[in-house]
C-alpha cells in the first residue's frame, strides 16, 4: 500500500434539492483531495450518515425536511460527533449564526457565495478557524464582540439573576479577558473572579467561558464596554 498517497477529506453533503447537491458533490470531487462519501436528502438522514460515515466535514442545509439544520445540529453535537459542520444557508439572522456556533457549526456560508468562498471556507475549518459569510474568524470571542457592538440595544435585555458585578464579568470574558486580567481591571483576587464565574455558569446554565460568551450575545445580555 502506497503510504504517500494524499489523504482524502471526506465530505457529507445534506440538502433536500437533489439539482443543489448534484452540483456541488460535482464541484466538490473536481477540487484536489476531496470525496464526497454520501448525500443526504433531510436532517434525519444527515445525522445517521454522519455517525456512518464519519465525515470529516458536513454541509448541511439549514432548512430541511423531518429535522431542520439546526435541530441536526444539536443532535450531532449531543452524540459528540467528530464531524466538523458548516451550513448552508440563503440568508442567515444575527440569533441564528449565534445558535449556529454555540450549537458546535464551525461555519456558516450563503448559498449564494462562490465556489472559492466555500472552499476556502472548508480548508478554513479544516484547520481550526471558524467561518462566517464570507470570511475566516481566527478569534471567536472577538468575532461575537463585534456582533455585540455592532448590534443595536434591544428592549428585552435579560439578566438571569446576574448581580451588576457578574454583569461586569460577562463583560470581559465577552471582550476576551484572561481571569488575572478581570482580576485587575475590576480591582479583585483571582479567587473571586473564579468564585464569580462559578455562580455565572450556575445561573446561565452554561460550563465554559466559550458557552459564556455565546449565550451572552445570544440573549443580549446588557453589557458594559470596558475601558
């Protein structure tokens, strides 16, 4: 067996318009070092291809039949699936790419885009970055920062029984602080950064500063700009 020989990336495609996935499992095995491995027709499908198949990539469409994107999503992310997810999308809200990412996607492009945009989307993830639109995101923390700024006040703002110093602490881990750089903008000890922390995930229900800063912008949570 010719040891040297160029590992192929397998792909899961999951679209229910068969002219749509045609095409791009065509453009797709054109491209060096792809295979497309299987088709799935709706979400319910896409999730038993991929624990079949293990895929190293899935594009999966975010409106399909029986189970839409993102509830296939969640799935594959409860299974711990090793797949990694971009979807497909026409047209993407701010709320939906934010549920896309804490539901584990690495990216999320337009149906629209070019065959280069998703390409380099998928040799993007491949590596390790996250992509959104048109473009990698090398920093997911500052990437939501940006929504959060970018994004006007909304009326509901939600708090969740967070006092105004884990407000505060939201804030930062929303702007990418380290704990000991929490600790001395906010004049604290690190133990009481990580005390706060902990009654954070206990009322968010979340477990990673990750989770955090994703349900933070989710639920526009009233934020603070740190100077």
């Amino acid at each position: 067996m010719d040891s040297t020989r160029t590992h192929l990336v397998k792909i899961l495609i999951a679209d229910d318009h068969p002219i749509f996935r045609d095409g791009l499992r065509r453009l797709l095995e054109a491209e060096k070092g792809f295979k497309v491995v299987a088709e799935a027709c709706d979400g319910v499908e896409a999730v038993d291809f991929a624990r079949k198949f293990q895929p190293e990539i899935l594009l999966l469409d975010l409106a399909m039949p029986r189970r839409p994107g993102l509830e296939a999503l969640r799935e594959l992310n409860h299974q711990s699936a090793q797949v990694r997810v971009i979807l497909l999308t026409a047209a993407a809200e701010r709320e939906q790419i934010v549920e896309a990412l804490q539901l584990g996607a690495r990216g999320v492009v337009l149906k629209d885009c070019g065959t280069e945009i998703l390409m380099r989307s998928i040799r993007a993830v491949l590596g390790g970055e996250y992509w959104v639109g048109r473009e990698p995101v090398s920093n997911l923390l500052q990437y939501l920062r940006g929504l959060m700024e970018s994004s006007t006040k909304l009326s509901r703002q939600k708090r969740f029984g967070l006092t105004p110093r884990e407000l505060d602490i939201v804030s930062a881990v929303v702007a990418g602080y380290a704990n000991r750089e929490i600790a001395e903008h906010f004049k604290i000890s690190e133990d009481t950064v990580k005390h706060h922390l902990s009654n954070i995930f206990d009322k968010t229900g979340v477990s990673t500063r990750l989770e955090l800063a994703l349900f933070a912008v989710n639920q526009s949570l009233p934020f603070k700009p740190l100077h």
